[in-house]
C-alpha cells in the first residue's frame, strides 16, 4: 500500500488560460499578386489586420489566407452567376442538350467555395466556435451563470 502512486486530476496542475497573449510577428502583410480580385484584395486587408490584431497571423499562415480570400472571391462570382437570371447559363438550373433542366454548375462551384472557406476559417481562426476555443473561452469558470445577466434563470 505505501508503493503507490498519489492519483492526481487530469489538469490539476496547469494554469488557465484567459486570454491570447502571443503577440504576431509581424505587424502588417501586403497582398499578394496571386489575389484573383479586387474581392479578394479587400478581404485579405480586412482579415490579415484582424489576425495580426488578435497576435494569431504568421508569415507562414500567408498561404491559408490567400485561399481563404480567393475562395470567398469564388464564393462572389458562382452567386453573381446564380442570380443573374438573364444570362444564358444563369440562375439555379439550366437547360441541357435536350430541353430538360439541371442543377447549374454554379450551384456546386459555390458549395464548394463555401466549404473551403468554412476549413480554411476554421484552420485561421475566423469563424466563431474556433475563436473561442482559442481565446480560452469556458476554461477560467466564465461559462458559470452572471448573476448581472438577465438570461442566466434561463
């Protein structure tokens, strides 16, 4: 009995966290050529000063980016496409060979775009549930009812 080992909590040593305190590399990013639109060159502003805000941007986290803003540039133009009921190939179906009608290829580019941009704003941190879980949310007793907050009897 004296030669075992004291059984400790999972977790019972380690601080917890509260807050990002890493700060970026690098304060500002240019946009690359490699942008396919001024869509794109808007978002890449938008977005890379959030994440260096947030001190979560890297250099190497330039790539993931670029994606990012180009998908969501995809994103744009398979909706301009879809909406644009007087294009010959637009709107949500279109005429085949024989007269019938099918899904337009726009419908699945988007998808596509949008499922891209959902993993590669997961992988940078940009959708919510993801942020959370950076920024430490719950971890320090903050999912603990507020007695201030009007919906905590809720």
């Amino acid at each position: 009995m004296g030669n075992e080992a004291p059984v400790r909590a999972s977790g019972g040593g380690r601080k917890r966290k509260t807050s990002l305190t890493h700060k970026s590399s690098i304060t500002r990013i240019a946009p690359p050529p490699e942008l396919i639109d001024e869509n794109a060159v808007r978002l890449w502003k938008s977005q890379s000063k959030v994440l260096i805000e947030r001190g979560t941007f890297e250099p190497e986290d330039a790539p993931l980016l670029l994606a990012y803003c180009n998908s969501f540039s995809y994103m744009i133009t398979a909706d301009l496409k879809i909406t644009d009921w007087a294009a010959r190939d637009g709107g949500m179906v279109v005429a085949t060979s024989d007269g019938s009608i099918k899904k337009s290829p726009y419908v699945a580019a988007r998808n596509d775009a949008i499922a891209q941009l959902s993993r590669l704003g997961s992988l940078l941190g940009l959708d919510p549930l993801t942020r959370l879980r950076m920024m430490g949310a719950g971890s320090s007793g903050e999912d603990q009812p507020n007695e201030d907050d009007d919906f905590s009897e809720f």
